[in-house]
C-alpha cells in the first residue's frame, strides 16, 4: 500500500513524467487547460479520495463524514461569496454534469431549449443533435450577424418570440465579445422561459471584477472550475434559493452517486485563490494578452496574408481569426503551431465547410508567462534552421482536456496518451477558423510574430532560460513554507536602495571614440587594494547566472522557491550593476582589461550539479557570510564615503541573505540532520576564499589576504561562525573546523 508508483506501476510513472516533460516544453494555447496550483493538486490528491459521501452535508447516507460535510459547506460558502449567489451546489463532477443537472432542474423532456448555435461559438449541452441536450429536448439555436459577427439581441428575441422555448442559454464555447445578460433576461421574462447562464469560460474575470456577473439575471448559472478559475477539473451551479431544492435533487440522484470529496476540496482551495488579488491581476493579464494578440492579428501585414479578426477585436480571454481568404486552414495552423512547440485545439466557427474528417478549427491560447520571463527576439533563423523552442512554462503536472475517443481528441497532440490528437469532427459541417483564446495572461510579443506570420512560417529566433526546472521533490516541498516564511521576513527587514545613489555620474566623461579620452592609470584615484578587492568583488558578482542557473536546477522556479530565488537574483544583480558604473564612472579601473576578465571568467561559468540540494543551501550559507564579511572588512579600508556606503549596502544584503539561506539548512537539521551535518563538513572543507578561481586574479587575492580583508584565515572565522550559530560547535564531525 505504501509503495510509490515508479514501483507499482512503471509504465504509468514513466507516461506521466513524459507528460510532464511534454508540458514544460511547450507554449500550450488549449483555452480548457490551466496552471492548477500546487496547493490544489494537494487537496485533490489528498485521502479525502478514500470517502464516500452520497447526499448533502448534515443529511449522508454514509457514517464518518462530520470532516467532508464541513469541507463541502466551505466550498459552498466560498462559492456564493465569490459571485454573490444564493445558493450554490459543489458536486457535479465536471461542467456537462452540471449543465445536465440545470436542464433538469428547469425542464421536462421534450419541451423546448434555445441556444447559440455550435458552429457559432455554442457549446454541445447547448442542444448538439448528438448530445443527450439534443435528444432529450426540442432545440432552436440562435447565431451571429453575418457582417458583425457579433449576437443581434433582436433577432434572438424574434426567434424567441417565435419558438417560445422553456429555457434560454446565454453562454458559449467560441465567442469574443460580453454577452448582454439584462437583454436576455428581458427576453426570457417576455417569453415566459428560465435563463440560464453557461459561463464557463469566464467564470475567472466574472470572480475578478473585469467581466459582467451574470447571477444577478440568471435563474441559474453553470460553470467549470477548471478554465479560468484555475482550479479542480469539475463543475458548479450556482443560483436563486427558490431552485436549490430541484438542483441538489438534479445533480443527485438524479445525474450522480456520491460527490467526489477530493476534488470537492480542491474546488474550494481555488475558490478561495480566486477571491485573492494575485487572481484578479493574473485576470487582467489574461485580458490584456488576449488584446495583444487581437490588436497584432489587425495589423495590415495579418490582413494582406488572408487572415481578418473575427469581431474586429475581444472582450474576453479569447479571439477569433476567420481563415477563408488564407491558405491555412485551422489544421495547418494547429500543425504550424506545434512545430514552434505549441498546443492548440480544433474548433470550429462559423464560415467555409470542409470535409468532416479535416478540422478546421484551431483553438490558441498562451499559457500565464511569469512576468520576470520573457521570450525576446535574438539571431535571425535560416530557412533551413530548426523551428524555435519556447522557454519552459512553470509549474507542477497538469490535468489535460481529451475531448473525444482515443486517438480522435479534439484537444490537441495527446499524444503520450493517445496514439494522435486530431479530431475529427462530429458531423460534416465542420468549418474554417482559427481561435485564439488568451486567457492565460499576456504572452511575450515574439509569440505573436510567430501566430502572425504562420503563414509563412517566418520566425525570429528565441532567447532561452538558464536553467530546466526539476520536480518538486519531497525536500523542496518540505522547505516552502519556510522559504515563503523567510520571504515575509526578508521583504520587511528591507531597507530598499538604487544603484543611482552611489553612483557620481556628474565625474563621468566619454571615452575617445566618443570624442573624450580613454583610460589610464593615472586616472585611478583609490589606493590599488581597494580596487583590487572591488575588482574581484566584482567578476564574482558577474558569475551570477551561473550561480542562478545551479539554484533553479536543485530546486524550482515556481510559486515560493520562484519568488525567493528571483529577488535573491535582482538583489545580487544590483551589486553588480552599482559596482560595475561606479568603476567605470569614476575610472577607477581599466575597463577593457576589466571586461577581458569577465569574459573568460564568465564563460567557465559555476557548475555543482554533483552537490545534493543540502550541499547546495550549505554553500549558499557559506558563500553569502564570506562576501559579507569581505565586504565588512573592505568597508572599514575605503576613505571616500560614497563607496563606503555603497559596500556597506552591498555587505547589508549578504547578510540578509546568509540569513535566508542558514535558516532553510536550520530547518533540514531538523528534517534530515545526519545529511546536513554531513553536508555542512563536505562543503566547509572545500570552501575557497573569495576570488580564487578567477585565475588572472591571483596575486590580488594575494594581496587582500596579506592585508587581512579577506584570505585563508577570515574563511576560517566564516566556517567556524556559521557552524557555531548552526548550534553545532560540539558536533564530531565539525569540531576540526570550529577549532581551527
């Protein structure tokens, strides 16, 4: 029973850590798949899957659910609170559930249903033929003007009028603009028939204030958890109080057994994410992406290639581009995609008709970019040249959309699970277009050249990220919340500071080539120890992606370990920045020789990828006390206050970050202590002063540590400080470098 799944079941971990492979290496544009966080993928893999609980909270028809009941009233409550509904029910297992259980819940068999036609953006419980919407009820179907491509309110309430249906939707699967809910309640009240509201796909900018709540006019509403809310694959029907009673008994007996309590805790876990700031920005970043891409679609270089906007622009997270005047059609796209490491989905829209067995469709959408990550433009590619690779997106494995029989998904290239991910279409009326849905936040501006110029399959190339990202393993998972506790401690202790103020750039002069003079040692004012030690300072600051690089390959870029490891890298960044204009303001040092340094030091890089992740946190411990120390004892040498006060600052944030560091390997003394001691004596006993491997600089750090600043014996105060504060003077192990 406790055994892990690399040993139960190889063939399913193998698959699954292709998956995750498959994810990571790619930009995935599928508008139904979402970063699920972390402490979603908890709840949902947590031992509520062990429970069974038919019924509603405080009325089981199983013993032992007094924690499930209360686990489900929360989901409930946080439901309501986030769209201001007066009743909510957390069970359908996923979004047709939960439509089935609204349509039984409003109306008989056989009476009438209209909705948005599927070819114009409808969705299949809309009343599809072959979906049980289709047969269980008689069906009309609005569509889209012609010209406008936009929902004409008047002709809905004519064909309304006309058809007098029991319940009308308002929602969709493919459409770009709001929907105007108050005109289709109007419609539905002259009507005599129930609205219902579909809002599936932006239920997320509905729960962060940038879309128009439909509950407020809607006798019920339907959503997924999954799309933009971010959250446990599953459905949701939210509503009035007067139509709970139908819909509990709709969702079960009536469609369901027992309620996924799992998933049902996950779906809470997101409900509460999304009443979060943080969700209404990532919201907004989806809408903002989602006019990026239209506004470039518009450009008159996209139109001279066949491609026009559908709608002449978006509202929402996703954007239609009508195909007919290009060569393409939403295969090709799909295909074009996937070869610049993309996924997308067949679907279609309303214009040409093809064969069924040729979709023509193509959903798109970016996935969320960090905003500190940016795919960036570099060398031109030839013709011939391999297509770009896209920076891996962040993140733990998540669920995938399969909509359709194995090797037929309508979602596009399952192809670790399934054999191909074409779809083929339901019926013979599939037609050209192109959908691109950017809920996912703003995508960098190179992915929208590349979506613009598919046609011709012109791409720029593509800047890359220093490092792969592993799995979170059980120690990383153990650290984060020390590391997010850490964090908080580390951003209140900050005493913010610009690489302008100890900068005097009122002593800066051109160089020759500029008209002015070039350097030379006359120029350098500051005693040669000094610039010596900010030299070397400096080349080790310089070395930071190489250091960066290490960090985010022992443990993640995401969620805390991501926060913490890109500020440590912008403050030490700024070290570098301040050190390299002071120098080169006030000519301290040769420039030239300076960089010819660098260069070389640089290029060797910092490679410990044989060190355990302990070994790595020890080092940094290590590493951050020795340059604060260095800098302390610097400090104490320079006369000219300006610098004195930029290496204070600069031997300030060392120790914070010492600090940072020693606390996550206090912590692993606690969890795992006979390998950190070890790690501790392994790396103590290899420890270097600092600027050792920087080969031509040798006799300077020589030099410093002749003149006590920084040498063999300040490295032995560091070890023998840092193991005392660590509270193990006495430990065997490391008593020899606490003596010494």
């Amino acid at each position: 029973m406790s055994a892990p799944l690399a040993e139960v079941d190889p063939d399913i971990a193998d698959l699954l850590g292709k998956e995750l492979g498959r994810q990571r290496d790619t930009l995935e544009m599928i508008a139904s798949e979402n970063f699920v966080p972390r402490s979603v993928l908890q709840a949902q893999g947590s031992v509520l899957t062990n429970k069974y609980a038919e019924g509603l909270p405080g009325r089981r028809y199983y013993g032992g659910c007094e924690h499930v009941d209360v686990v489900e009233n929360i989901a409930r409550d946080r439901a309501k609170a986030l769209f201001g509904a007066e009743f909510a029910n957390v069970q359908p297992h996923s979004g047709a559930q939960a439509n089935a259980a609204v349509l039984a819940a409003l109306m008989a068999p056989g009476e009438r249903l209209l909705g948005l036609d599927l070819a114009n953006g409808g969705h299949l419980t809309h009343g599809m033929r072959l979906n049980f919407s289709g047969k269980l009820y008689e069906n009309a179907f609005y569509g889209v003007d012609p010209s406008t491509h936009l929902i004409d309110m008047d002709a809905v309430r004519a064909q309304a009028l006309e058809f007098r249906p029991k319940v009308i939707i308002a929602g969709w699967s493919a459409y770009p603009r709001t929907l105007d809910f108050a005109a289709f309640r109007s419609i539905a009240d002259e009507v005599d028939a129930a609205l219902w509201v579909d809002m599936a796909h932006f239920a997320g900018l509905v729960a962060a204030g940038l879309h128009p709540s439909p509950v407020p006019h809607a006798q019920l509403v339907s959503t997924t958890v999954h799309k933009t809310l971010g959250g446990a694959r599953s459905g949701l029907i939210l509503g009035k109080q007067d139509y709970a009673k139908k819909v509990n008994s709709a969702v079960f007996p009536g469609q369901q057994g027992g309620p996924l309590m799992h998933v049902i805790a996950a779906k809470a876990v997101a409900l509460k994410i999304a009443g979060t700031p943080e969700f209404a920005e990532r919201q907004q970043r989806t809408l903002t992406g989602a006019r990026i891409i239209a506004d470039r679609l518009l450009a008159a270089d996209v139109a001279k290639a066949g491609v026009s906007v559908v709608s002449r622009g978006t509202d929402v997270h996703l954007v239609l581009v009508d195909l007919r005047d290009s060569p393409l059609d939403g295969q090709m796209a799909e295909d074009l995609l996937h070869e610049v490491a993309s996924r997308s989905t067949a679907t279609p829209s309303p214009t040409t008709r093809v064969h069924r067995w040729s979709p023509r469709g193509c959903g798109w959408a970016p996935r969320p970019w960090p905003p500190a990550v940016s795919a960036t433009p570099s060398s031109p590619r030839s013709p011939t040249s391999s297509p770009p690779r896209w920076p891996k997106a962040p993140g733990p494995t998540w669920p995938r959309c399969g909509l359709g029989s194995p090797g037929w998904r309508r979602s596009s290239r399952c192809t670790t699970v399934w054999r191909t991910g074409r779809w083929s279409a339901a019926n013979p009326s599939r037609r050209t277009g192109l959908v691109a849905r950017g809920h996912r936040g703003v995508i960098p501006d190179t992915a929208v050249v590349a979506v613009a110029n598919f046609r011709t399959h012109v791409n720029s190339g593509y800047s890359y990220p220093m490092a792969q990202k592993p799995v979170a393993n059980a120690l990383i998972l153990e650290l984060e919340p020390v590391v997010a506790s850490n964090m908080v401690r580390h951003l209140d202790s900050q005493d913010p500071w610009f690489a302008h103020d100890y900068v005097p750039f009122d002593q800066g002069e051109n160089f020759a080539f500029l008209g002015g003079r070039d350097w030379d040692p006359t120029q350098a004012k500051l005693p040669r120890l000094i610039t010596d030690a900010l030299e070397i300072l400096l080349i080790t600051k310089d070395n930071l992606g190489g250091y960066h690089r290490e960090l985010v390959e022992h443990f993640i870029l995401e969620d805390q370990w991501g926060r913490w490891l890109g500020r440590w890298t912008a403050e030490e960044h700024l070290h570098a920045i301040a050190l390299r204009e002071y120098l080169v303001v006030t000519r301290e040092i040769d420039p030239a020789a300076n960089e010819q340094v660098r260069v070389e030091h640089v290029m060797k890089g910092y490679r410990a990828d044989h060190y355990s992740q302990v070994e790595t946190l020890v080092f940094m411990a290590f590493f951050e006390r020795a340059h604060a120390v260095f800098c302390r004892n610097l400090a104490e040498r320079i006369d000219e206050p300006v610098l004195k006060g930029l290496v204070n600052r600069i031997a300030g944030d060392e120790e914070r970050h010492e600090e940072f560091f020693a606390n996550l390997v206090t912590h692993c003394l606690g969890y795992t202590r006979d390998e950190t001691i070890a790690a501790i004596a392994a790396r103590a006993a290899e420890l270097d002063v600092i600027g050792a491997d920087i080969t031509p600089y040798r006799d300077k750090v020589a030099a410093l540590a002749e003149n006590g600043i920084f040498g063999p014996d300040q490295l032995r105060r560091v070890i023998a400080e840092r193991i005392t504060a660590w509270g193990l003077a006495d430990q065997p192990e490391l008593q020899q470098f606490v003596t010494a």
